[in-house]
C-alpha cells in the first residue's frame, strides 16, 4: 500500500470534479463597492432524525444576512455543499451581482448560506485523517441524503426572527444550489414540497449512475480537432505502457511524469513513491487528472490549463499523433509549463483533505458516477485500465474497507439519489439551469449530447414558466441550457449566464410567489 500522503494527494484530484459552485470563479464583472456582512449562527441539530432514541445532537453552522429584506419577502437557502464555508465563500456570495444577492434585492428576501453535516465546521463527530477505520465507520453511517436533507427541513421549522413568521407555512423558503447542491435543490421538491417551496437547480447530474465514461467523453468530443486528436494518442500511448510495457517502459513514464512536478522536499519524495511504488492504476488515474485538470470549470476559456495546453501543442514542431512519445512529451511539458503560470490562482476544488474525504465517502455509498474508461470509443481518454471494479477498488475498498460495491445500475434505483431525482422524476417549481460545456450536462435533466445510450433524445428547455405547483407534461423542461456554459457557470457573480439564470427565475418566481399558501 502507497502511503497515505499521496493516496489524498490523489483523491482530491479524482474527486474533485463533482463539488459544489461558489468559490470556483472570481467576478467577471467590475462592480461598485458594498459591505454586505453574513452573521455567523449555529443550531444544534438530531445527529439521528430517524431514531426516537437517540437524543444526540450536534451543532451546524449557517451565515444570514438581511441586508435587502422586507416583512413578507421569501427566505432563500443556498446551499453549500460539500465543502466547510470559509470567509471567501462568504465574500463571493456577498457581491452585489452574485445570484443569492441578486434575489434577494431584488425580491425583498432573507439570505441563507447553509453548511452540510460533515463538512467545514459542522462535523457531528470529532474525525480526523488518521481516524481508525472503526471511528469512521461509526460516524460516517449518518453522513447519508436522507439525514442530510433531514436537517434542512428541522432547520426551518426551528429558524426564526423576531419582526416576522419565517416557518415554512407562512413564508416561501427558496433552495439555491450548484453541483451536488442542484441535485439536492431537485431532491428537496420532491421530497419535501410542502417545506421548500421552489428550486434554483444549477448543473445538477439528477441521474445517478454507477459509472460515468461519459464524462471524459464529453471533455473529449470538446476538445479542439487537432489538440483533442494527440491528446488521445498520448493516453493511447500511455496506457498501452501500462497494460503491456515492460518494467523500463514503466519506469520511464512513471519518471516523465514525476520529474515535473515541484522540486520542494515532499514532492522528491512523492516523486520516488510515484515512479517506483504507486500502482499502475494511480499512473493512469493521475495522469488523466492532469490533462483534463480544470475543464468542468473553464473548458477551452483562455485561462484555462486546457487552452494553454493545446497552444502548447499547437505550437510544438511535429506534424503527426502517431509520433506517441512526442505527443505525451509535448502534453506533459505543458502541463509542467501550467502548473508554473496557474500557481495560486486557477481555484481547484476548494475541499479540505476531511472535506475531501466526506465527499468521497458519499461518492462510494450514493452518488458514484464513477469516471471509467469508455474503450475502444474512439473519443476515449480514460486508460482501458480504469474500469469500475478497479475504480471501486481503489477509491472506494481501500479507504472504507466495510463497504460493497452495488450489484449493478439497478441497486442504485432504491437510494435516496434516484427515489428523489432522475430522468425519470417530474417536480413542479423548480428551475434546471445546465450548460452544454459542462461534462456533466450528459446526466442532467435535459441531455442533449447523446453520450449516454439511453438519455431521452426528445427533451427540450423552455423559459416559460409553468404556473405554480404545476407539472410540467411532454418533453419539456423549465430552465436554460446555456450554450457555452461551464459547470455553475451561471452562480458566478456578474456573469452573463448568472445574469441570464438569474433573470428567469425572478420571473419565475413573480409568478409562482402570489399563489403561496393557496
């Protein structure tokens, strides 16, 4: 077994690509000044909502701030996700021209920035990264969609102000999420309709799947003509290495990769354990990470290490991807060049190592998505290496030993993540909103890449608004596909497609508010 430094240096990579949106991006748009403050509060919460017995509690943290509300005004919960709320978060959130801001000025409404059990501050249990697999076990079978869904609804019953009836009978309480966040604005409708009254849903992947080849397939069919053909042959090459390579092959693009990174005395030793020790499956895995690294986020943006990286092999002096070696020289020296220009300021994921570790936990019991090879595609840039049982082994088996893998697609039709959201699921007052850049856009509510062999072909947006609490009939969907949207590219503050989003929901919502509580 490699050691555990580097084991989490990999999982956040890998897992990285499915968080929550709102400290991804810095504002587009210049704008004036505001001090717009959250205060900071706490509320002790049922560790177990589903046990009379257990009186245990534990306190989770929320931010408010009632800079633009009014007697009467909606209360909106935007939610976090899986990540702890830092004071840049907060910061983010506070712009005047973020979405949460934006609705609540213009709606008169109460602001709400809502911490998930297990992350950032509000851990139920005292965990650490060397927490023995028995305390894990104990505390991470409460880290589950039904407990955490759970606390919201407790929440607004308990939430209260002095100068006004915010319980959910009396006033229109408004999910707002991006991500995870957006599959649970979805789930929350669902579910508890009668406590959350309407959803901004943003690049919500609403259908559950065990693994997702489609991912990087999506990345690859983006990718421009001639980058996206040597970066493919690159992959082939490697994982040709990898699968029938004799020990110096290896050994020589395991070095490749290693010799790149930072030269600080951590990564020499990283360095050694990479080239000598890891398993092929962490070479395959890790280097997959590095050439797609911020996609989901900026896609060919030119701030972006995706663009940078095809000018870079655009620019070198060779004619032909079958020149392999050249090819994933060429990438990796990019890469290498990348690193260098992005240093402290390209974002990332913004997970804290138990952050990171929370998430995947509930990757490996009810979200999955599990990114895979999708071999002999064409398209593909997955390693052959990279199937599900392998990806389960090592992402899954090794850090939570006590878990099994699902059966097959069905079993996953019993969780919480598929009874509550998917294709298959029609909710009123909730707004989709998914971008067709965004690698995800192939498992959400109207896929329109056709990646995934049984997505409905036949589904269409529309920004027309049904009438309150009504379902929506044939193959429409309430929301925007965003044509060149990135992942939650419409929640970045004074963006155009958060102005877009946010436009249509204010709409949305002037129609759906006056029929509350009728």
């Amino acid at each position: 077994m490699y050691p555990t430094i580097y084991f989490h240096a990999v999982l956040i990579c890998h897992y990285c690509v499915l968080t929550s949106c709102h400290t991804q991006y810095r504002t587009l748009l210049q704008e004036q000044p505001r001090e717009i403050h959250f205060e900071a509060a706490t509320i002790d919460i049922p560790i177990d909502h589903f046990s009379p017995a257990d009186n245990r509690t534990y306190a989770n943290h929320f931010w408010t701030n009632d800079t633009f509300y009014r007697k009467g005004g909606p209360v909106f919960f935007y939610d976090a996700g899986e990540r702890g709320v830092s004071d840049g978060n907060l910061a983010s959130l506070s712009k005047d021209s973020h979405p949460l801001m934006n609705l609540t000025r213009t709606l008169n409404g109460l602001a709400i920035v809502w911490e998930h059990r297990f992350y950032g501050q509000s851990s139920p249990f005292p965990l650490r990264l060397d927490s023995t697999d028995a305390e894990k076990k104990t505390a991470y079978q409460f880290l589950n969609t039904e407990q955490a869904l759970e606390d919201a609804v407790f929440f607004t019953s308990r939430f209260e102000r002095t100068d006004a009836d915010l319980k959910p009978n009396a006033t229109p309480w408004i999910w707002i999420g991006g991500s995870y966040p957006g599959q649970r604005a979805a789930m929350i409708r669902h579910r508890n309709p009668d406590v959350f009254f309407a959803s901004y849903s943003s690049s919500a992947a609403v259908e559950v799947r065990l693994s997702l080849p489609e991912y990087y397939l999506h990345i690859s069919h983006d990718l421009p003509v001639k980058c996206g053909e040597i970066v493919r042959q690159a992959v082939r090459y490697a994982d040709g290495v990898l699968s029938h390579g004799n020990w110096i092959s290896k050994l020589r693009l395991r070095w490749a990769i290693a010799r790149r990174w930072p030269a600080d005395a951590t990564s020499r030793k990283l360095r050694l354990i990479y080239t000598f020790a890891a398993p092929d499956f962490i070479v395959a895995s890790h280097f997959v990470a590095l050439v797609a690294a911020d996609w989901q986020w900026r896609g060919m943006d030119p701030n972006g290490r995706m663009a940078a990286t095809c000018a870079s092999i655009a620019s070198a002096n060779f004619n032909s991807a079958s020149q392999s070696s050249t090819a994933i020289e060429t990438i990796l020296d990019a890469i290498e060049a990348n690193n260098r220009h992005f240093a402290g300021t390209s974002g990332g994921s913004g997970l804290s190592q138990l952050d990171n570790e929370a998430w995947q936990y509930q990757t490996c019991t009810e979200y999955f998505q599990l990114r895979t090879t999708a071999a002999p595609d064409p398209y593909n840039i997955i390693s052959s290496i990279l199937t599900t049982g392998n990806v389960w082994a090592d992402n899954c088996a090794r850090q939570f030993p006590w878990l099994t893998p699902p059966s097959d697609e069905s079993d996953l039709k019993s969780r919480a993540p598929s009874l509550y959201a998917g294709w298959d699921k029609n909710v009123s007052n909730v707004m989709f909103v998914t971008g067709r850049r965004d690698p995800w856009h192939d498992v959400s509510i109207a896929p329109s890449k056709g990646l995934v062999p049984d997505a409905p072909r036949d589904r269409t947006m529309t920004n027309k608004a049904p009438r309150c609490d009504e379902l929506m009939t044939g193959r429409e969907v309430f929301g925007i596909v965003l044509p060149e949207g990135k992942h939650c590219s419409d929640l970045i503050p004074g963006s155009r497609d958060a102005q877009e989003a946010t436009g249509l929901f204010v709409k949305a919502l002037e129609a759906w508010l006056p029929c509350f509580g009728h």
